[in-house]
C-alpha cells in the first residue's frame, strides 16, 4: 500500500507546499543545513526570520567556521535549543577543514560531520542534492503511523519497522523520491497534524488505515507535554540572554538577578558550562564561548 501513497502526496504538494525558502531553486546546501538545523523541534515562522539573518550574516559553511562559537550562540537568539547553535557552528568547522568549505554530497560524509545525525544527513541529501534516502522526522512518522500502522501516533523512538516502511514508501527515481520525501513531511505539517488532523483535506484519507478503523485513540505510554515555564530550560535561557546581550564578560552578579531560587539557578549554569554554551573567564566571570583557550 505504501507505494499508492506516492502520486497522491505529491500531487497535493505541488499544489499545496509553502513557499519557504530553503525549498528555493537557489538555496545553496549550505542554507539546506542551515534550515534542517534550525527547524529541529522549531517553529517554522520563528525560523524564517533567524534563517534569513543567519545567512546574511554567514552565507558559507566558512564564514560561519572563521567566527566565534560564542557569536553563533548569540546569533541563535531566542530559538531555543541553543546546542544547535554549537553543532551548527562545529558542522561549518568540519566542512571547511574537511571538504574544502563545501556541503559534502555523500551521505556517509554528512552522517560523519559533528552535530549531524540520521535525520539531518538524510535531509541535506535528499533536498539539497536531490537523492534517494527515508527521511524520518516526527511529521513522517506520523503520516506514517496513521496511514500506514493505523495508529494515532508512531512509538516514541524510531523504530527499525519505521524505517523499512519509509523505506518500502520511497519512489524508486531518486528525483522523485526526494520531492516524495518533503511532500509527505509537509503533509504531516498541515493536515495530518498531531492534534487536530484535517482528514477532510488529506488527499490520502481513502487509504489510511487509522482513518478506516474509526480513529482508535493512541493506547501506548503517555506522551511527554513540553513543560517550560520554571524548568531548567527556563532558567537557562534566562541567564544566556544576559550574555548574549553583554559586550564582553558578565559577572555573577548580573547573572544571578535573573533567577531568585541559588540552587537551580547554580546547576542551570553548570550545565550550560558543561555544554559548552558558557565559559567561565575567572570566579565569577563568564562569557559566550570563543573557542580561545581559557586562563582560571
């Protein structure tokens, strides 16, 4: 059933894709990347304007290596995620010590790049250099699940029964496969949503197995909810927004203005030391990593 799915996904996405633009003609696989980056777990009109200033300011993998780290966390702003922003910057490193400044086209180099997993390897090959990969990211296995297992959601990890129905799904040409492989994640975007999925608008909703069931509600371990507000996460964006705001070094005293509660305000901090995200200059001094030795 799944190859049925094909010429239906992608006609309805020639006529319903968002016009966004890394999907451009002229975007580079460098922007290719850059998107995949920031998308994860991401908004996409929080990215639009992010991406756009990104480039502007970095249009190469290279531009991006000869900055500091420091300034790609400052630059990622309020998209949360910040580790994104190093890998980001780590990937951009690798790709200008490796390949010569230029996205590579392989998929083993990509998967090989820090701060490059499954999904962004197999994306960047498939929309940048138009190849033929499964291409699994929530949105998929979701269209997925529902059309395919006949289950509200997929598991909560990506199983190896998820990747050989991606897999059975694709079109053999590998052109084709790679418009398939946007086409059914846009249409887990837009209709076949997490919450409230527009089946009377899926072009597929003939052949989708949760569909013909009757809709059976999800049975398996309960799903997480996205907490924020008093998490760590919380206070960790709080104190990288003073520092992405500094010109140079911030005492801890700026930092602990913005938490009252010292214990988790201490142990968010460590933990953006600890990633990476924060260096500490002196006692008590911190900075946006510059990738510069640091004397203590």
């Amino acid at each position: 059933m799944p190859h049925a799915l094909n010429d239906l996904v992608i006609a309805w996405y020639e006529e319903n894709a968002r016009d966004l633009p890394w999907r451009g003609p002229d975007a580079s696989p460098w922007a290719v990347m850059v998107s995949e980056f920031m998308l994860q777990q991401t908004p996409v009109n929080r990215v639009l304007p992010m991406y756009a200033a990104w480039l502007e300011r970095w249009p190469t993998p290279t531009a991006l290596a000869d900055d500091e780290p420091g300034e790609a966390v400052r630059a990622w702003g309020r998209l949360g995620y910040p580790r994104r922003a190093l890998r980001l910057h780590a990937a951009a490193t690798a790709i200008r010590d490796r390949h010569a400044g230029e996205v590579p086209d392989v998929h083993d180099d990509l998967l090989a790049l820090p701060g490059v997993g499954e999904y962004t390897a197999a994306a960047v090959a498939s929309f940048a250099f138009r190849q033929r990969h499964a291409v699994l990211d929530t949105n998929v296995r979701r269209v997925f699940a529902r059309t395919v297992d006949g289950s509200e959601y997929p598991p909560q990890a990506t199983t190896a029964a998820e990747r050989r129905t991606a897999t059975n799904a694709m079109p053999v040409a590998a052109e084709t496969a790679a418009t398939w492989a946007v086409a059914v994640m846009e249409l887990g975007a837009l209709v076949c949503t997490a919450r409230t999925p527009r089946c009377g608008d899926c072009p597929v909703s003939a052949l989708c197995a949760w569909r013909l069931a009757g809709k059976p509600a999800y049975d398996g371990p309960p799903r997480r909810g996205q907490t924020y507000a008093g998490t760590d996460r919380q206070v960790r964006g709080k104190l990288l927004a003073v520092l992405r705001e500094a010109d140079g070094p911030v005492l801890q005293a700026s930092l602990d203005a913005v938490w009252d509660e010292p214990i988790q305000r201490a142990r968010a901090l460590d933990g953006l030391v600890a990633d990476g995200l924060v260096e500490p200059v002196a006692d008590g001094v911190y900075r946006l990593p510059t990738g510069a030795p640091v004397s203590t």
